[in-house]
C-alpha cells in the first residue's frame, strides 16, 4: 500500500545580500571570489529587489520567496575551485529530483544565472 508524505518545508528564513557577500568574503578566507562575483552582480543589476537568497556551507539557495524553502522552487549554487566550475540545481517540487541540473565552466556562471532567471520567470 502505498502511504502518502506529509509534506514539511525545509525553511531558512532569507539573508541580506550584504550579509551573504561578507559571508563568502570572510567565513572562507575570500577563497569563494566567483560566489562573491554572483553576489555582487545580483545586487548591481537590480535582482536583489526580487531575490531571496541563503547559505549553506558553500552554497548560495535563491528563490523568490522568504522564507526560502529548500527542497520547493530553489536554485542551489556551488562553486568547485578545484574543477573551476558552477553546478545548478534547481528543485521545483519536494519530494522529487532537482528540475535543471547543470555544470558550467567558472567564466560563464554570471551569464548562465541570468539565462536561468529569464527562463524560469523570477
């Protein structure tokens, strides 16, 4: 028989973007310069005014909601120093696998969020 979940979101309330910048700047030595460039470019271009954004650990979580509910409507970013790279991973819904998943050479991260807000609608 099949049982069905209860659903129960996984919140974090949002940041401030000044709070995010300083957190990848400080917390980890300034090592996170491309999470900082993203950081900055949301708040420059205007997208801060829409965006909600968290951290955790290493990874920046933007929606369009605050609270943010981790696992529902939820870009999750990181940053691999190591491969130089950004992995995306979008989750739309609970309780399913992430919606988009992507990997991207360390240059184009900017130009790749902005692609992805456009195509989702934020």
């Amino acid at each position: 028989m099949w049982t069905k979940h209860k659903y129960h979101p996984w919140n974090a309330k949002a940041q401030s973007w000044d709070y995010i910048e300083n957190r990848f700047a400080t917390d980890f030595s300034g090592v996170h310069l491309r999470l900082i460039e993203l950081v900055k470019h949301i708040r420059k271009s205007g997208l801060s005014e829409r965006l909600f954004g968290s951290t955790s650990m290493d990874k920046l979580v933007v929606s369009i909601y605050d609270p943010i509910d981790y696992r529902k409507e939820a870009l999750h970013i990181t940053y691999d120093l190591d491969k130089n790279s950004w992995t995306f991973n979008y989750f739309a819904l609970p309780f399913q696998d992430p919606e988009f998943v992507r990997t991207y050479s360390g240059e184009m991260g900017i130009e790749k969020f902005d692609k992805f807000i456009k195509m989702i609608n934020w």
